[in-house]
C-alpha cells in the first residue's frame, strides 16, 4: 500500500473497524473508505457510504463504482455468549452473506489485496493450550459461538480458496477478545470485559447514589428501552435484572475461565503492519518451513491450509481476576455474585502467537493500561 493508495474499510464504525481507520491515518494514508449500516459516522477525514452487506447487489454495486485497490474486511454480527447462543440463525446467516459478498467482489473488481478478520473462537473448544494456528478443525467447537465461528471457519477457507484457484492475495487474521474506543456495551450483547466495565460503573454510581449518572449512561445506552428517562424503580428493577445493585455485581459463570484481552489499537497496529509487510505466498512460505518466498502456484499440488494468523498477546487471566482489576481501576467496593448456574464458556483461551512474532510484530499495550484507557473514554 502507498499512502494514496484506495482503502476501503468494512464496518467502519464498529470497535475494529474504527481502529484500523484510526491506525491508517496515524501511518498517513490519505484515501480511506469506509461503509455504515446502522451507527452513524463521524469521521469526517474518511468517504463514508451507507450499505449493507448482506446485500449482493449493493455490495456489487458499492465495488464497481468505488473500485478500493485495498480492502479490511473488518465487518461483522458480534456478541458476546448471550446474543452468539441466542441469535444463532442471524450470527452464521449475516456473517456468511456479509464475507462472500466482499470477498467474492474483491475478486471480481481486482482488489490488490484483502484481509479477512475473523476471531480465536474458530478453534475446537478443548484445544491444547496455548491455542496454534495448525489446531484448526482438530476438534467439536464450543457450542454457544458454533454458528459464528463456521461462518468465519467458511470465510478462511474462501480466502484460501480464491488465492489458489486465482491467484488472489488475500489474507486471514484471528484477533482474540478485543476491546478499545467504540466497543459494544449493551449489556444484553456486549463481551465481558466491556460489560464488566459498565457493570461495574453503574454498581459503583448506586452505592454513591449518583442517579444522576446513571441516567446519563442509560440515555446514552438504554437497557431494554429503558433510558434515564424512565422511573428510578424501573431503572433498579432493569439494573437487578442484569445483576447490578448497590453491594453487588453479579457475573456469569464461576469466574475461573481464562481469557486473553488485546486491546484494538494493538490490534489495528498488527493489522496494518501485516498489510504492508506479509503475502499470502509468505505465509504459506511459513508454513511449509520455507526461507525463500516463491509463487503459489508452485504449491497448487500440496494441500494448503489453516494460513490463518493468531493476533493476540499470548497472555490470559481469568474472568474473576479481570473483573477485581476492573474493580479497582473503577473504585467499587461492593461485592461480585458467581452465577454457576450460567455456563462458563470454554475453560482456557490463549493463543499461540509464535508466527504474528517471527513476522516481526508484538503488541505494546498491557491489560491493566488498556483497561484504563478504555474506562476513561466510556466516562467521556
């Protein structure tokens, strides 16, 4: 990529979308587009066009007329274990027709080259720790993220296949659990870290009887359509439903899984770098323990596959540990509930990040910074 060259980013507004555009212009480059379906844009320095994804004709459309040499496919249905388990037909429906439509197009209209982010949740749910690319497709899935991750398992394989039979250059990355500027905190479908965090402020705003606050962050983001605005017995009774009290945070699950955090702007700094740096033909180079790259065609022969890279810190703590960092960064005093009556999820996630490392990258930001970071900007 040059500086002028034309980038187009998928789901642009979202947590990792907004983080690649942010990282490009940092690094100067002039010409970024970028595409919205429901938030509404406020980068002004960035071509924005209202689209969905899901939709072949307009996504063909969208290529044809903008014609990006350089695409992020960063869009994507997310969520945490409550909405992956609950909308299970919407979460591998969506994400398939989201990833064909800009993958299959990348190709049509010549994109130069294409990265397709996905997520660590492709791996078998009892993988062997720490977490390697080659354990792709070894083992069952976790079930609550099943229809997730074989939409993104099926979007690796359509990078693969379409370089192989066509001599794309698209390449696959696998962040693990992300949070940073613009993450997700409704507290129905968000990821732990940021609900905790939201959790937690609301917790500590009750036990200092600052409604004041709370109705703020609820008309920021109501719960279940209940803002600020609403009666203060129907905010505590919508808080407690979500497990938010005075004295008490309750968290699903015994607290003793094992989760690695990145945090987005790392993320984004990888991806950029693995855009500027790293061909599909390098990583298959890897691959094959290879010194030397050479064309791809020369390996049409041998079976190619699991090209995916790991992004992540290669660091883990469990959830009972995030949430007391979480406590302390806030300031609440109050107590957390265990709810072992809701499922933990897999028991230990941490990724193996020996190939992101020997192509030259590793991240900066620790968790107990990030965690901060991310805090701050909420409040704000």
């Amino acid at each position: 990529m040059d500086k002028n060259s034309k980038i187009y980013v998928a789901g642009g507004t979202g947590l990792v979308g907004s983080a690649i555009i942010r990282k490009l212009k940092e690094k100067g480059y002039k010409n970024i587009v970028s595409t919205y379906h429901n938030r509404k844009p406020i980068d002004n320095e960035v071509e924005w066009h209202k689209l969905d994804l899901t939709n072949q004709e307009n996504v063909k459309d969208f290529f044809e007329s903008v014609r990006p040499e350089y695409v992020f496919l960063a869009a994507a249905k997310v969520g945490g274990i409550v909405a992956n388990n609950t909308y299970r037909a919407d979460f591998i429906y969506e994400n398939l027709q989201i990833q064909n439509n800009v993958i299959y197009n990348a190709y049509k209209y010549n994109v130069k080259k294409l990265m397709f982010l996905g997520s660590t949740c492709i791996y078998p749910k009892n993988c062997p720790q720490p977490i390697k690319e080659e354990y792709l497709l070894t083992g069952e899935l976790e079930y609550t993220n099943e229809p997730y991750a074989i939409a993104k398992i099926a979007g690796i394989n359509m990078c693969e296949s379409f370089n192989l039979q066509y001599g794309t250059n698209f390449i696959s990355v696998m962040p693990t659990n992300l949070y940073g500027e613009n993450d997700n905190f409704d507290l129905e479908k968000s990821h732990v870290l940021p609900a905790l965090i939201r959790k937690i402020h609301l917790a500590k705003a009750l036990s200092e009887e600052n409604f004041d606050e709370i109705r703020r962050d609820l008309n920021k983001n109501p719960i279940e359509n209940i803002s600020g605005n609403a009666s203060e017995e129907d905010i505590l009774k919508i808080l407690k439903k979500y497990g938010v009290t005075k004295n008490q945070v309750e968290i699903w699950g015994s607290g003793k899984p094992k989760r690695e955090f990145l945090y987005s702007d790392d993320m984004a700094d990888a991806c950029v770098f693995l855009m500027e740096n790293v061909d599909f033909k390098d990583i298959v180079n890897i691959h094959y323990g290879k010194n030397t790259t050479c064309d791809i065609t020369e390996y049409k022969t041998k079976e190619i596959r699991k090209t995916q890279i790991n992004i992540g810190t290669g660091k883990d703590i469990s959830i009972k540990e995030l949430a007391e960092m979480i406590k302390d960064i806030i300031g609440f005093k109050g107590e957390f509930y265990f709810n072992t009556s809701k499922p933990d999820g897999t028991m230990r996630k941490v990724t193996d990040v020996s190939k992101l490392h020997s192509l030259g990258w590793r991240h900066k930001v620790e968790l107990e910074d990030g965690i901060k970071k991310i805090y701050e900007w909420y409040r704000k």
